[in-house]
C-alpha cells in the first residue's frame, strides 16, 4: 500500500465517521436514563428516577445486545453474569464482556452462590474465568438461595454458616483484583443469612416491588435492581434495570475510587 492509498482511506474512515454523527462515549461519562419499563411499580418517594445514573445486568438470556446504542440510551454500566458454583461458565459471558468494554460501559462481572461447593474452590474458578481489565467494576457475589439447582436447592445453611463462607470467598477475590467485592442480595435472603449484620461492603439490592428502604430497612445500598422488565433500545427482549444511589458527579467519584486502575 503506498502512503498516498493510505492517507485516502485515513480521510475516508475520518469522513464516515463524521457522516454518523455520533461519537462514542467515554468509559464513566453519565448518560441520561432513555429507556421505559414494560411493568412499572411505583415505588413513592423512592422512585428510581430520582436517581440519575443507571444501568443494567446481563447474562445468557440477553441473546442480542447491540451496545453502542444501549450504552447512548443510558446504559452507564453493566454488571455481567461470569460464573456459578465451581465448574459453569454464562455462555454469553466473554461476549458481553467484550461488547461492553468496546462501547464504553462501565463493566463488571458477578459470581452466582451455590452451597454445594467450597467458597475457595468458587472464587479459584471466579478467577480463572474473569479477567483483570482496566476500568472494571468491583467483582460482584451473588447470594440468594437457588431454587433450582439439582443438587444445592435444599441446602440452606445457617446465617452464621453463610456469613463464614461469604467471608472467605470475598477474601480471596479481593486479593486477586485490588478492589473490595460488591454483594448482590434479595430480601428473603438478606433475612435468613443476618447480613444486616454484615459491614464493611457494599451492597447491590434487589427489590422490585417495594422501595429499598420499605425492603431492607436501615441498610445502605450502592446500586438497586429496580426491575426486570426493562426495555431499551439496542437489546432485544426486557433486562433487568439498575440506579446508581448517587448523583452523576458521584457516579463519576465512584468509580475513579472504586474501578480497577
């Protein structure tokens, strides 16, 4: 290719791009909220449009993200379903985690609970699978009970017992990643296992039909799964939605304190 050729498709890449009017828009640059929700609740005063910032999580049930065009309708950030238990891998992992990487939304990767399996065992496996990239949310721990699993669906320690096992999975995640793990909870969950005593982390709640101060009351949160039946432009079929507790600017703090370096 001589330079002349190259210099043409430099100024032809460069006018296209022009032609499109659009930009892409850097990683942690708040976007206004631009999608609605198929079943929307009303929460009172604490509704999830007092919060500026949101987002959303996927895993293999979102089969087609375009995530350019998510991220310009208000997905700010994404939290990515990686692993369960010991052995299984989200088949849609790697590319989400991609897509969302390359569109600017801020990313991060979470590990479903099952108590079937030893906590350092599931965090080897967390590890194994998700790599260390710059810019990635906190690591994220899935709690909840699994209704479904064939094995661990009956398993249901006590709150002592689970406190123990979330500790030492936390343990060696943060070691690994330089970053303190979000914990992802329910309210029934949150209940059974005592993590209202449980500090020094924060916390990615789950309630989609009472505010978080009706659900978990007294309990600071960081970001709140608001819905399930969101619907936003670029992603085919409805996702679970997501608020960031605070201002844009905050968002902006956040994540220049919280988000790998």
């Amino acid at each position: 290719m001589t330079f002349r050729t190259l210099l043409a498709l430099l100024f032809l890449t460069a006018l296209a791009a022009c032609g499109s009017g659009e930009r892409a828009i850097p990683l942690g640059e708040p976007v206004a909220p631009n999608f609605r929700d198929a079943d929307p609740v009303d929460f009172g005063r604490q509704s999830p449009d007092r919060y500026g910032v949101h987002g959303i999580d996927a895993a293999r049930f979102q089969t087609s993200i375009d995530w350019a065009q998510a991220r310009r309708n208000g997905v700010n950030f994404a939290f990515l379903k990686a692993t369960e238990g010991g052995d299984l891998v989200d088949p849609a992992f790697r590319d989400h985690w991609r897509g969302a990487g390359e569109a600017g939304v801020a990313r991060g990767a979470y590990h479903f609970y099952y108590f079937c399996t030893s906590p350092e065992d599931q965090a080897r496996w967390f590890i194994r699978n998700v790599p260390r990239s710059k810019g990635m949310l906190p690591p994220v721990l899935d709690m909840e009970w699994n209704a479904f699993s064939p094995t661990c669906a009956h398993r249901r320690p006590a709150g002592h017992e689970v406190r123990d096992e979330i500790r030492r999975w936390l343990r060696i995640v943060e070691q690994h990643y330089g970053q303190r793990p979000i914990i992802y909870t329910t309210p029934g969950f949150y209940e059974d296992a005592g993590l209202d005593t449980f500090r020094g982390y924060e916390y990615w709640l789950r309630t989609t039909a009472k505010s978080p101060d009706e659900a978990f009351p007294g309990e600071r949160w960081r970001f709140w799964q608001y819905s399930a039946t969101g619907l936003i432009e670029g992603i085919a079929g409805k996702v679970d939605l997501n608020a960031f507790s605070g201002s844009p600017a905050e968002w902006q703090s956040w994540l220049a304190t919280r988000a790998h370096p």
